[in-house]
C-alpha cells in the first residue's frame, strides 16, 4: 500500500544502501553502498556530482560535517576515512578498530568522530589531531550504532548483545577543553587520570543500560530535544525509551514490522518516529500514542539505513537497490484568493484569513482537526464568497473533500458544526451553487449543490488526474498530456490544449488568462485555452500568480521570476526558501511559506513593467520608468537592441562607441555626428557619410567628406547639390593641393574654360591648352597660346568637336537645406522624451545635449569664414583653410568649421546656464524664470512665487556687470561667474549671491539674536527672508546641503514658535493677567502659551519659550501646566535665574497642582503643532507637510500655501530641494 | 592708412579716447598736428563730447557742415539724442561707406545700435586696417554673443597690428566672456589703462573693477568702482555695477538707494531697464501658478 501522502522527491539505483547523510544545507546527500563506492548526490538536480573509492568492501557508516567541507565514512575495511568533498580526496585514515565498522559521526560542535564496530568497541577520535582519544567497551557483541547526544555529553549505542547503553562522556569533554595554564598538581593529577582512563574508563562511563529487545538492536537514536531514545531491533520491534538523571526506562513499543527492523529515528520537528526495516517498509508511528499513522511499501527492496535533514522536512531511506529521498507530507499550504483576502489552512489545520491590504492575519476561524487523518493537510481550498464557504480536499482515507461555512467573525479555532463531506480527489466551487467533485478511481465528475446532493454527472475524458475551476460554468480537467476546458451545461469539450503534466492553474485576475503549471513548464493560455507562450525551467516550479498587468510572477525553488504574455522572462529576486506566491502588489509579492504564514516579499517591478510598456508600446508608462529609476544597464540595452529598439536603447547608453552604432542603427544621425565627432575614427566617418548619404542629410554628408578629406566626393557633392560657391572654392583648394586631376575636375564641375586652359598651361600641355580654348570658340586665346607654344595651327590636328557642353546644373538650389528621403528616426518615444525634457525646464539636458552644443565659448568654433570671404581677399580665404604644406591633421578642425559656420547671433553665456544646471537658482540667473519655477515647483511645490521677486532680482543683477567696451557705444554686459577658473561652456555656472555661509552668519544669527532680543515680528521676518534666500541658492556640496536642510529646518521652527507667540500676544493685547478675558480666550491663551514650548528652539531658547510659558499658566493659576514647565525649565537651562524661578513656581504649584481651565495640551504625548491653526496634530492623525520647510499641517490644509515659507504648496508632491548640481 | 598708428601723431589723443579719458581728449592741445590729422582729430574731440553726453553742442557745431566725416558725427550725435537717423545715416553710408573710416565708424554705430546689426558689420568690414573698426566690430559680435567671432576679429587684427592698446582692449573684452584666466590677462590691460595718468576715468575705472568683480576680489573692486565716483559721480556704469557688487555683498538697502541714483543719472540704463522687462516676465512666469491661500 503506498501512502498518498509521502512525496518522493529523487530516487537512485545503485547496489544495496547502508549509509546516508544529509548535507545540512546544500541539496546534497551521500550514499554510502555495500560496494565499497560512496556517492555525492544532488537529490534536487537529479544528479551523481561525485563518487568517493577508497575503500575495501561495503561502506556501512557516512556522515557530513556540520560547517566544514568534510565528511567521514567507516567500512568493513575496519578503517575510517576523513574526506575533503572540495579537493575530492581522503584527507587521512584512522585505523583501529579490528573490525567493520558500522556507523561513523561526527560531533555536533567537538572536533570528534564517534564510531561503532564489529569488534565491540566504540571509539572516540579527534579528527584535528587524528588520534584515538577513548574507546569505550562494555558492550559483548557488535556495536551496531553509536550516536552523539545533540546536546549533553552523552553517547547511546546499540549492540547486537540486546543492549543499549547510554554513556556520559562530560569527563572526556572536561579532559579536552580543560585550560591549558595547569599547576604543577593539576598536571599531576591529570597525568594520574590518565593512567587511571586506561583501565577504568573514567572519561567514558556507562550511565544507563536499557534491556528490553530479545534480539540484537540494529539502530539507536536520541530525541532531538525531549529526554527520549528510540530504538530498533532484530525483534521486529521499534522501542521508545525515557530517561531522566538517575534513570531510564522503557515507555512503549512500536509493533509492525514484520521482519527485522534496521533503523529508526525521531521527527525533527513532529511527533513522529520514523523506522526502516527488511520487511522492505518505511513506518510512520504517532510518538505520543505509538501507534502506526502510515505506513510505505517497496516492492522488492529491503531498507537498511534513514536519514533526516536536520533543517527541512525531508527524509532519505537506503535499500537494496539504492535511496530514496521523501517528504512526508505535502508542504504547500492549501489556500484561496478573494478580491483583497487570502484563506489558508496553518499547520495545525485551521483556516485563516490574511488581508493583503492591511498585511492583518485573522484568529483562526475554524479547525480542520477532524478532516481526514490528522497528520495528513488538506490539499486544496476553494472559497465561495456569496455563501462564505470553503470547500476543503485531503488526501487521506482516498481522497476526501468537506464543505464548510465559514463563521461569521473569526473567533478562535473552533470545531465547524455544519459540515457536508465526501470522497473525492478534488473539489472546486463553479459557481455560486454548484461545485465540481471528481474521483479519480472511477474517473467521475459529479457536480452538487450546496446540500451536497449530486445535480450532474460527468465523465471525463480518459486518465484525468485533477480538474480546476475554468471560468465560469466551465471545468479544466487535466490529464498527463492535455488540459480540457469542459462546458459544465453543454456538457462538451470547449477546447483542448496539449500540456504535458500540468499540476497547477492559475487564472489571472481578469479572468483572461490562464497559466497552467508543471513540474518545468509554464505555459499561458487565453480563456479560451488558445495558447499564448510557454516556457522551460529547469528548477522545479512551484507557484504562479498574475499582477494586475497581466505580468505572470512565478517562483521555482529558489527564484521569483516573471513571464511576460510574449514568454519574455527573467529573474526578479532570488528566494532563500521555498514559498508559495498568492498575490503581487505593486512592489509587494503576498506568499506562504512552507509554514503555511503569509509573507511579504519586496521585489523591483521595474523591469518587467518596462518591458511590458515597451510590448504595448506604452511610452509615457516606459518614459516615467526611465526618469524614475535607475533601470538595469546592459541586461536592458542588449534587450532593447535585440527586441528591435535601438532608438530606444539609444536612450540608456554612455558608452559613445555603442552609441554610435545604435544611432546609426536607428538611423539618428543627430547622435551619430556628435558621437562620431567624440570618437573621431576615419571608419566612423566612412559609415556615418553612407547612412547619411542614404537619408539624403547631405549637409552631414558634407561634414563626413570633409572628415575623411574626400575631396573627390565632396565636389561632386557641391555640383549635385548645386552649391557653387564651395565649389569654387574646391577648385581653389585643388589649385593649393596641386592636384591638378582634381582641379580639371572641379574645373569641368563649373564649366570654368578658363581655368582649365590656365591650367594646361601651367603644365605644359599646350596642345590641351589649346583645343580647350579653341573648342570653346576662344580664337584669340588659342591664337596666344599657340604663339607661346611656338606651333602653328597645321601641326595640331583638330579633332572635330560640336558645341562644348555646359555642365548641368541643379534647379533648385538643393544645397540650402536637406533633402531628406528618409523620415527622420524620432519615434513616438523620443518625441515624447525630448518633449518632456523641454518640459522639465533642462533638468536633464546635460544629459541629451544635442550636436548644437558645441563650446560656444572655444576659438575653434564655428565662424571666421563668413567674415573672412566677405572682406579678405584670395589669400586669407584660403588661408581660413590653412591648406598649406602640412595638409595634415590641425587643418581639419577648420575645414570643417569654415563650412558649418553661420552668421547671426549665438547663445549668450546666460542660456548656458540654464542648459548648464538643473538648479532653480542658475535658471533664475539665466533670466529664465518660467523655467525657474518650474523646478522649484516640481523640486518643493512652489506655487506662490511673489515673495520670490527679490530674490530673483537679487540673483538676476548679481550677475551681469557692465563693461565700458567702445566710446559712444553702450556698454558691454558680462556674466558673472561662481566658476571662475571654468572655460568649458558646459560647465561654466553663475555666481549666486548669498552663500550659505553668508546667510547661516547672517539671517540665522539675527533671528536667533530677535528672539533672544524678544523682537518676534522682526524674527520671524529675518527668517522667512532665510527660507526665501535658501530656496533659490546653490552649495557646494552634500555637506552644505545637509547644512542648508538644517537651517530650513531650525528657521521654520523659530517661526512657527515666534508665530505662536505673536497670536498670544494678540490675543491677550500683551497683558500678563488674563482673568478679564472670557473663558475661551483664556484657554486658547494658555494653549498658545504652551505651544510656543513645542517647536524645536535651542536650547537657552526653548527655556525662554518654557520660562514664559510657566510665568503665564502660574500668574493665571495653571498650576499643574505651570508645574510642568516648571519640571521642563529645571531639566535643560543653564541660566541661573530661570532655575531659581522655577524652583520657587515648582514649589508653589506642587501645593495644588491643578488647573483653572481644562487646555488641550497633553505634556507627555507626541504631537506637533499644525503651523495654520496652531492647534495640535497628535501622533497618528492625518497630517500634511510643506514639502520645503517641513512644518505640517493638519490635512484640511492640503493645497494651500504654506504660512511659514509663504511659497510652497503643503502636501504638494515634490522631489525635494535641489541646490548642489 | 590709420591715422591713429603707433606712427601718427594722434596716438595720445587716441588712446586717451578709447581709455574714456573724454575730457583730456577735448582739452588736448591741436594747434601744432599736421592739417592731415586735423580732421581726425576733431572727430574725436567731437565723439567726446557726444561720450561727456554734450550732444546738443556737437549738433550745433556741425549744423551746416558738409564733410562726410562730419555729416556722420552729427548724424551719431543726433541719433544719441534719440533722433531717428537711421535713413539718413544709410544715404550717407551708400555714398561715403566704401572708403571714408570715420563714416564707417559712426554708420556702423548708428546701424548696430538701431539693430541693423549684419548691415552694420557689413558696412565696418570695408574698412582699410582700422582698429578702430576692429574694435567696434569686436564689440558688435560680443553683443551678438558670437564670441568665437569676436575671438577671431581680436586674433587677426593681432597679426598686423601687434601690440596695439585697442587690440589688448578688444582681446580683454573677448577674455571676459572667455573666462578663466582671460580674466587675469583682461584685468591687466584694465588696470594699466585705469592707473596711469593718460588715460585714468571712470571708463578706464569701471572696467577695471569689472574685471575684479568676476575674479571675485570685490574689495578691490568696490575700490576701483569707489574711485571712479569720485571722477565721475554720475557716471552710470560705475552705479550699475555698484549696484551689481552691492547685491552680491547681500547689502540690500545701499542697492536700493544705488538703484534710485541710476534711475536719476539714465534710466533707460540697462541695468534698469532690462530688470524692467524681466519683472514682467516674472510676473507673467508668476501667473501660471494659482496659489491657494487658508483664510
């Protein structure tokens, strides 16, 4: 009979298995074989990683260590090996015992080995030092097992002799770790032990003899924490023994096996006792009642040897024909998903609910104790929302299901009372009323009714093993190869998908999709099963849920991963333990683990959701992913090229080199010039004239040829486009070169006779020279040249030539601008980001500088040649091109300038900075203000910018000087500069006046000295104009920043305080004794007086704040408020007055410590003051914050202006204040 | 060709001209330069007046005359007083630009200041080896923010006219936009202009500071600008920038009072009147945000 409750998780074959260790915590076992091999599995993977053969004959006894990389194995060789499974070699052998050896350990934290053998001994080794240091006998036939205590010093073994014995070993343990500095006695002593040890035995003593089995006793085990012992005979019997201090007893015996029993063990973590035996069955026994809970069959193979692992619920057992590694029971925890609720079932079988959005656990609300038998968990769970009930299935008995109504409230684990049960393997609600049983023994699904009467009878196709919920009134039924969605009132098959082994469903929350699960596969079908992607794992899947997306998160053993609808996927967060995911939330993945608690896992969205807006092209969503967070570099840019966006990629890459290739891969040539310009490699060149020959940007074309000093294809690029002025000057720059080809050429481009018989001339090929003037009709030339060249006309034969044709010419006069046959690359996505970044105000456009930013500043810029062909004559034209000897490198740069140069107006160096700066304070004193704002009301939500004026004032005429330049001309106006000793224009930045260490000197210090001085309005004026100075200012550094957030801070609190006060002041038209006024007055006075002590003031003014406070509540009887500030006042000033004061009020007030007028004002709770109304905001309640100055705000006043910095919006959202660029 | 040349004998009145020195230049003693230079001469006299702010007197002087030269001055001067000369100046610059320097000069002051700045750079480019030119064509693609150009115009007048004081000036502009250590070499040539009786003014004064204002030693600056009130109290540039030094001293009422004192010496200074235009920017900037205040 197998159990259907123990899982099997890996087998092997091999020869017969006596000796099995659990890794403790990679997935590893070892296997020690009667044929002399021990072998390394890795029982999750499925594979042999390494085999170990050194020794003679069967290996009996295999045991890992606990942190070293070591293990140590004992055979019928009699020798005992220690090996090292990283170097893959026995590291020494210690040689003994006289007999096999049958179990090998080591000690949990002592460097030890302890050993049982044939020859009757059990021996304690040290493995550092690798000797024997006790050998223990006692025992008159073999010892066939010897194990340490987990925890105490002690030793229980098993002999064949019928015994076990329980030995104390703390002597040893004394002997060994006893401190090394001794006395001369103590040596002694210890050296008279010794010798004692050798025939008494005193380090190993003998404490309990347990006889109870008729035959030899295979096995013995210690209780992992309880004082109990379990042990197994040639009796058949598995025995359970207590022990206390002085004694130990037998409690029960464990009947069942009918033939010897090898081995046997205590659950780590269960009641339960495992045992092995020849009758070739592994048993489960209840340890409290000793009774058999179940029990499994091996056709033919005899066990010998289980192993537990110490950490997870996992068992191995060796038999004839290998091990096999098992779990007892199913781990996943059988639960549902409602809107915002999780049911589950914990391990002690009650059902819970779990609320995702308030992360709430509920009590238990009902027990699950008689469902099945109870070491078996229910497997699945179905919830009805409109009856609220469960329908619960468990393995046990065959299969079973129960449905159950859920209590209203939870209230404890109580026992349900009005429960409807059945067989069955699965059961699934289908809808409101109806739910679907099926039965796999007689392949039957029967559809019931809430009474639990069968309405419908359905039979299924062939060899289904489950069935799952399909959509309303429909069924999945899976079978090993295929799923079926079943209409439940057609009774027809609607479809069917070939899906090898699916175990689990998992609908999306829509309701649209469906993924189907198996073993290694995933695969995602629409509702109407037409399937949409599948993918391979190789680590085990182990559950699935849908963000709202529609973005499938998976997790296998050790990963969350994601799959897209298209099969895209990819690795989210890695898992130390298996859980099972329920639902993701944003950044939240709800799970269980395999304790049956739900979790909450962090993860990053951010990829996946990239990758889904870049699949349904949703660019704001992929444009807001991009500003917000910092995406993953290469994985992202090689996906995005590999996908077909390098346009996109293109967004994301430094590295000029790639981006290069991305631009002209994406056909943006703007990136591409300014890449290959950074780069500046002839090949660059090369590629960048033919994309931008094949775009039709000859104006690109025209930099590249001029690059590559082509100087062939620029002039027939100049004649196509019909640019004859550059033309002639190609013809002059051959006329400098000497080329006399190339000025033939450019010579025929213009159609200049002229120059081309000068030319010939020149070079002596008169006859040319002549038949160009003569064809021509240039008579008289001919005539002359022909004079010089001493020929007469006879002796030239003239060939017969029609009329010299004129060189054609363009139209249009194409070469003005740009004849673009390509559409330029900007997609929808670069649109939208170039958009934005005009939007943002260049926050960050140092970041997309285009090709148009060139150092404007630099001599090499563009220019002179305008100015230069306008005045100069030949030579100094040429001369701009600096064609002289050296035609090499240094020309380039104003070859290419002289062609890109354009008159009219430039940048001014304010605009730089704007560019320049993401700073609201460099944008101001740019004299970009619109800008400006915006920055400061994305930065701290500034939207009442009239108090700013000054201060953009202020910025703005710090930073122009007028220079005195021509007589009767106006002056010259200059930038001022905070980077003085900057020339790059990229980095030149204005100076700002009022630095913070002028402000923290100045305003700060003056408003301290108001307070002080009890000048409050004029405080509280010098401090706001600190915050109006801050908010539109630059610092150098974090330091300074932090400096600066502190003194926004510390003003913002002066001036809530000062305002406090001042409204008290008004309020009692500054009079001491208030007892005229009216009751109400009186009360918000005293509250007002007591607010003044709640902001945070330094020290020495906090005091004055508290000192008033007390002075106020004990002129006005307050005497328990004043008591307070008093108590408050004695604490924390220094100032010998105030104490003195406050000594006496403490004393006059503790005579009566009451108050006249119950105020709101609770000394001892956590609150602030809500800068509007001054009313208090207690910890917990809602409340807003001016997102600069930080005061808050009762929630009523979100969006409007806050009363202290007079500027920002109070809860606006903001990115916060940015003054270091 | 320059009459102005290191060679000519103008060179004193010349450079006293372009330090600002307006008064030592009208009180120069002419009587014993050649009748070639008279002209010459004259014409910067008369542009030192119009500089002093003396135009009524120019137009006066030059009412009947028909000398191109003088034509352009009074046309300069006219202009100055907010006559709109252009037309005329254009008419005169058709028929004398080409080779008549001090028409060139004054066209292409009037033109570049009326906005005409191509047509004035035009016009200033026909000029045979005046530094003069070269200075105010410098000056004009500072103005266009075309520093490059303005680099390039300095760097080639630098080859055929050396060491010349208008070059070092013209290049000192230049290094003031350039920065970094053209700042120092800039202060320099101001300090030596501004310290030496020739050519000490206001003018000379001011640039000086100026160019300690960006170097970032305001004391010395506050110094020089200091100095140059004393020449000059109502000279506008040196309240300007006092103004400037003031606001970044964080001295907020003597900027006020500074301001009030500019507004009474040239209110269409552009110090103030291009506050002015960017107040209404701020406002309108200002407006797109609707602030809600808690009654």
């Amino acid at each position: 009979m197998s159990s259907p409750s123990m899982l099997t998780k890996f087998e092997s074959k091999s020869s017969r298995a006596k000796g099995i260790a659990f890794h403790p915590k990679r997935p590893w076992i070892l296997v020690s074989l009667h044929s002399s091999t021990i072998q390394l599995w890795d029982y999750r993977m499925g594979t042999l990683i390494d085999r170990f053969e050194e020794h003679d004959g069967p290996v009996r006894g295999v045991d890992f260590h606990k942190t070293q990389p070591l293990f140590v194995s004992g055979g019928d060789d009699y020798k005992i090996k220690v090996w090292s499974y990283q170097t893959r070699r026995c590291l020494f052998t210690l040689n003994g015992h006289l007999d096999y050896v049958r179990t090998v350990f080591f000690h949990h934290e002592l460097p030890w080995i302890l050993s049982s053998s044939d020859d009757q001994t059990i021996r304690i080794w040290n493995w550092q030092n690798r000797s024997l240091i006790c050998t223990m006998t006692g025992h008159n036939h073999y010892t066939m097992c010897a194990q340490f205590h987990p925890k105490e010093d002690l030793i229980v073994s098993a002999s064949l002799d019928q015994s076990v014995r329980v030995w104390d070993i703390s002597g040893l343990r004394k002997k060994h770790s006893a401190p090394t500095s001794m006395t001369f006695e103590d040596q002694m002593a210890r050296s008279n032990a010794n010798q004692a040890d050798m025939f008494g035995n005193t380090d190993a003593v003998v404490k309990f003899v347990l006889e109870g089995h008729d035959r030899g006793v295979n096995w013995v085990a210690f209780h992992p924490t309880l004082p109990l012992i379990v042990s197994a005979g040639d009796d058949r019997l598995v025995k359970l023994w207590r022990m206390s201090e002085t004694k130990a007893w037998e409690v029960d015996t464990c009947r069942g096996h009918f033939q010897n029993a090898s081995a046997c063990l205590f659950h780590p973590h269960q009641d339960l006792i495992l045992s092995v035996g020849e009758d070739k069955t592994i048993r489960v026994w209840d340890l409290n009642k000793r009774t058999s809970v179940q029990s499994f069959k091996r056709e033919n193979d005899r066990f010998w040897v289980i192993a537990a692992h110490p950490e997870i619920n996992l068992f191995a057992a060796g038999h004839d024909n290998g091990v096999m590694v098992f779990k007892l029971e199913r781990e996943r925890p059988a639960s549902a998903v409602h809107q915002n609720q999780l049911f589950y079932i914990t391990k002690e079988k009650h059902i819970r609910s779990y609320d995702f959005a308030k992360n709430l656990e509920s009590p238990s609300m009902l027990s699950l104790k008689k469902l099945g038998s109870p070491w078996v968990p229910p497997r699945t769970l179905s919830y009805n929302p409109a009856e609220r009930a469960v329908l619960v299935t468990s393995p046990a008995d065959g299969g079973c299901y129960e449905l159950i109504s859920l209590p209203r409230d939870a209230s404890g684990a109580i026992e349900p009372t009005d429960t409807k049960r059945g067989s069955g393997n699965s059961a699934v609600f289908v809808a409101r009323n109806r739910f679907a049983v099926f039965t796999q023994s007689n392949q039957q699904v029967d559809i019931k009714d809430l009474s639990n009467s069968t309405t419908k009878t359905i039979k299924p196709p062939h060899g289904t093993t489950d069935i799952y919920f399909g959509g309303t009134g429909c069924l999945l039924l899976i079978t090993p190869t295929s799923v079926v969605l079943y209409d439940i009132q057609a009774k027809k098959n609607l479809a069917e998908l070939a899906v090898n082994g699916v175990k689990y469903v998992v609908w999306s929350s829509d309701g649209l999709y469906v993924a189907l699960l198996s073993k290694h596969n995933v695969t995602i079908a629409t509702k109407k099963l037409e399937q949409v992607s599948t993918l391979h794992e190789t680590i085990r899947i182990k559950s699935a849920t849908w963000d709202d997306t529609g973005v499938l998160l998976y997790s296998t053993l050790n990963h969350i991963k994601y799959s897209l609808m298209n099969g895209d996927n990819g690795i989210v967060r890695t898992l130390e333990h298996t859980v099972y995911l329920v639902r993701v939330k944003g950044r939240n993945v709800y799970c269980l683990d395999r304790a049956a608690k739900p979790k909450v896992l962090q993860i990053d969205p951010t990829e996946y959701r990239f990758k889904l807006a870049l699949v349904k092209r949703n660019y704001d969503e992929m444009l807001n992913i991009i500003k917000n967070s910092s995406l993953v570099g290469q994985s992202i840019i090689s996906y995005l090229q590999k996908k077909g966006y390098p346009e996109i990629a293109l967004q994301f890459v430094q590295d000029p080199q790639t981006r290069f290739e991305l631009a002209i891969e994406c056909g943006n040539l703007e990136v591409a010039v300014e890449m290959a310009k950074q780069l500046d490699r002839p090949k660059l060149w090369q590629r960048l004239s033919t994309e931008a020959l094949a775009h039709g940007n000859h104006q690109v074309v025209e930099m590249t040829y001029q690059k590559l000093r082509n100087f062939d294809k620029l002039s027939f690029l100049y004649l196509s486009t019909g640019d004859q002025e550059k033309l002639k000057r190609m013809a002059k720059i051959a006329e400098h070169r000497g080329d006399m080809t190339a000025r033939f050429q450019n010579a025929l481009y213009l159609g200049d006779v002229q120059n081309r018989i000068e030319m010939f001339q020149e070079i002596d090929l008169y006859p040319l020279a002549y038949l160009t003037a003569k064809s021509h009709g240039l008579e008289e030339q001919a005539q002359t040249i022909l004079e010089a060249s001493g020929l007469t006309e006879e002796q030239i034969s003239m060939p017969s030539v029609g009329k010299p044709p004129t060189p054609l010419r363009p139209i249009v006069p194409t070469h003005k601008t740009n004849w673009p046959t390509h559409g330029t690359s900007s997609t929808v996505f670069e649109k939208a980001l170039l958009g934005e970044v005009d939007g943002i105000g260049s926050e960050e456009a140092p970041a997309t500088n285009g090709p148009g930013d060139e150092d404007l500043l630099g001599n090499e810029a563009p220019g002179a040649a305008d100015g230069q062909l306008a005045e100069g004559d030949e030579d100094e034209d040429i001369a701009g091109w600096d064609m002289g000897d050296d035609v090499e490198v240094e020309a380039d740069n104003d070859f290419v300038n002289v062609e890109s140069a354009e008159a009219g107006s430039g940048s001014s160096e304010a605009d730089l900075w704007a560019r320049n700066s993401p700073l609201a304070a460099d944008h101001v004193a740019a004299g970009s203000f619109e800008t400006a704002m915006q920055l400061l009301n994305r930065q701290v939500g500034a939207v009442n910018f009239a108090p700013l004026e000054g201060r953009f004032q202020e910025i703005y005429q710090a930073t122009r000087t007028y220079l005195p330049a021509n007589p009767n001309m106006p002056s010259l106006v200059n930038y001022v500069r905070r980077t003085i000793q900057e020339t790059d224009s990229r980095k030149i930045l204005p100076l700002i006046p009022r630095d913070l260490d002028s402000i923290l000197t100045g305003e700060l210090q003056a408003g301290k000295t108001a307070m002080v001085k009890n000048k409050l309005e004029d405080g509280v004026q010098v401090f706001k104009k600190l915050l109006h100075l801050l908010i539109v200012n630059v610092v150098t550094s974090q330091a300074e920043l932090s400096d600066a957030k502190k003194a926004i801070h510390t003003a913002a609190q002066y001036i809530l305080a000062m305002s406090i006060e001042i409204s008290r002041r008004a309020l009692v038209q500054n009079a001491q004794d208030i007892s005229s006024l009216s009751s109400d007055t009186k009360k918000r006075a005293f509250e007002l007086s007591a607010y003044f002590t709640v902001p945070e003031l330094e020290g020495p003014h906090k005091s004055i704040a508290l000192w008033g406070a007390m002075g106020f509540a004990n002129k006005n009887k307050q005497y328990s408020t004043a008591l307070s500030f008093a108590n408050a006042l004695i604490d924390r000033t220094s100032n010998a007055k105030f104490k003195e004061t406050a000594r006496k009020v403490k004393a006059v007030c503790e005579r009566n410590p009451i108050d006249a007028v119950e105020i709101d004002f609770d000394q001892f709770a956590d609150f602030e003051i809500c800068a509007a109304s001054f009313t208090p905001i207690y910890g917990g309640s809602p409340s807003v914050a001016c997102p600069f100055d930080g005061s808050k705000y009762h929630a009523k006043y979100k969006g409007t202006v806050c009363k202290v910095c007079e500027v920002c919006q109070i809860g606006a959202p903001a990115s916060g204040l940015r003054l270091v660029g | 060709m320059d009459p102005y040349s290191p060679e000519g004998e103008l060179i004193n009145l010349h450079s006293a001209f372009h330090a600002g020195a307006y008064q030592i230049v009208i009180d120069f003693d002419t009587t014993p330069i050649s009748q070639a230079a008279e002209l010459p001469a004259r014409v910067l006299k008369l542009r030192s007046l119009i500089a002093l702010g003396r135009t009524k007197e120019v137009i006066t002087e030059l009412s009947g005359e028909k000398t191109p030269d003088l034509v352009a001055v009074r046309l300069l001067a006219e202009y100055e007083e907010g006559n709109d000369v252009v037309d005329q100046a254009r008419k005169l610059v058709e028929r004398h630009g080409s080779d008549n320097l001090t028409v060139q000069l004054c066209g292409g002051m009037i033109l570049s200041r009326a906005g005409e700045v191509e047509e004035a750079l035009a016009l200033l480019s026909k000029h045979q080896g005046s530094l003069d030119a070269v200075a105010l064509i410098v000056q004009i693609h500072l103005q266009q923010n075309r520093i490059d150009l303005a680099a390039k115009e300095a760097q080639r007048a630098r080859k055929w006219a050396q060491d010349s004081l208008l070059v070092n000036i013209a290049e000192s502009w230049v290094g003031m936009r350039e920065g970094g250590e053209k700042y120092q070499s800039a202060f320099y040539v101001f300090e030596e202009l501004a310290q030496s009786n020739q050519s000490q003014s206001a003018h000379s004064l001011v640039a000086q500071a100026v160019s300690e204002l960006h170097l970032g030693r305001l004391p010395e600056a506050e110094a020089a600008l200091q100095q140059a009130l004393v020449i000059n109290e109502k000279y506008a540039d040196t309240i300007a920038n006092m103004i400037v030094l003031n606001t970044i001293l964080g001295n907020t009422a003597e900027t006020e009072e500074l301001k009030a004192q500019l507004e009474n010496v040239n209110p269409e200074h552009r110090a103030l009147a291009e506050w002015r235009e960017k107040r209404e920017e701020f406002t309108r900037a200002m407006g797109r945000y609707s602030p809600k205040f808690e009654v």
